[in-house]
C-alpha cells in the first residue's frame, strides 16, 4: 500500500507522516482519550514519537492500512487512518489535535478520505465507530455524509472498560 497525498477542503492535505510531525504527536499524547484510542503514547517523548511515526509507515509497508496525517501550511494538525476489510468494507479513525478544533478538521479530512476510498479504492462501504458521548466526533461524521446505523453494545475495549459504539457508515454513490 502507498500512502497518496489527498487535498481536502479548508486547504489541508492529507499526507504520509513525516519525523518533522512530532508536535502534534506531542498534542495528542497530552489528550486524555486520544492514546486510549490509537497508538500515540501516552507519555511522550521524542523517541516514541517517532516511533509512532515509524508504525504509521509501517501499516502501508505491511498492507494493514493507511494513516495519513492531516496538515495545513506544512503542519500536522491530526491523523485520518483507513484500514480495508472483506468484503468491499473499510473502516475509519480520526483525532485531531487540541489546538485544531472546531475548524471543521475531521469533517473536510473524512470527506477527502470517502471520496478516495469510494473511487481510487472501490470501496462500498466505509464504517467509523464513535462513543455516544463523543458528540464532537460523530458531528463530523454526520457532516461528511455518514449516517447513524444503531448501537453497538459493548463493541471494544477502551481505557480497561468494554464501551457501547455507535456504528455510522457512508457508501459508496
Ligand atoms: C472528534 C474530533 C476528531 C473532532 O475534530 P474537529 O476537527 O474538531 O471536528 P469538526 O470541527 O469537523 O466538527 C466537530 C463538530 O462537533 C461540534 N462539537 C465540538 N465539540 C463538541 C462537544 N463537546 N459537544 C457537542 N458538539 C461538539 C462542533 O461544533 C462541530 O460541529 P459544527 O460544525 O456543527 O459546529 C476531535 O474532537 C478529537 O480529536 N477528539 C479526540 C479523539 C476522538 O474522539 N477521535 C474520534 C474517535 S471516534
């Protein structure tokens, strides 16, 4: 798998990580949900931060997924990760950091992300799990055309607790 470059509204730019991104793996480690979630460290240093750089790369090298970072004027502001499964299915995870909120990061990234998948990918289906709670995330969702399917009792371990997840999926056309 090769990580593209992928314009997306708002001039950000979905790209392969870079070692130059570390601020914002530094922001993320300091968010007390995001390293539940994914595997940014939750004590950082440089040293794990390019280590999570080196895993990013590793996904594609590996043929698990891809993980783009999300950046405007040369600066990761957060990631946006696609991981192919059977069956024409894919599925979505996102954060963006603290500082880049409320700037409709995660909705133009999402957006990018569907409209690569459905087309370069041939993907039909493509799902993102978010917590009820987590208005923020599936606000986004919703805005970058992903619909509410139901709830997903107890879907996933998260912080040592087994969490409910809303399923949202957009497809393909
Ligand atoms: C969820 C997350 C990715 C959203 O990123 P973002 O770039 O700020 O999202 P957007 O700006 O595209 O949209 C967020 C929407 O939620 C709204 N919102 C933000 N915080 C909110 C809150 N606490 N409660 C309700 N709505 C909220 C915003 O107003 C916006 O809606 P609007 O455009 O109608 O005003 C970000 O908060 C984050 O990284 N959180 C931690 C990691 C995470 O939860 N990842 C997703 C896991 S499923």
């Amino acid at each position: 798998m090769t990580v593209p470059d992928l314009p997306a509204d708002g001039g950000f730019l979905l790209r392969p990580w870079r070692l130059t991104d570390l601020p914002a793996v530094a922001e993320a480690a300091a968010d007390p949900y995001i390293p539940l979630i994914t595997s940014v460290p939750a004590v950082y240093s440089d040293a794990e931060g390019a280590a999570f750089v080196r895993r990013q790369w590793a996904r594609a090298a590996d043929g698990v997924g891809y993980s783009f970072a999300i950046a405007r004027d040369g600066r990761a502001v957060g990631q946006i990760e696609l991981w192919p499964g059977p069956h024409g299915r894919a599925s979505v995870g996102y954060w963006v950091a603290g500082s880049a909120r409320g700037q409709g990061v995660a909705c133009a990234a999402l957006r990018a992300v569907a409209s690569w998948a459905f087309g370069e990918l041939r993907i039909a289906r493509l799902e993102a799990h978010v917590e009820p709670w987590n208005a923020a995330s599936w606000k986004a969702a919703e805005k970058a055309g992903f619909a509410r399917e139901g709830l997903l009792r107890k879907w996933k371990e998260v912080g040592g607790e087994r969490r409910d997840m809303y399923v949202y999926a957009r497809v393909a056309g």
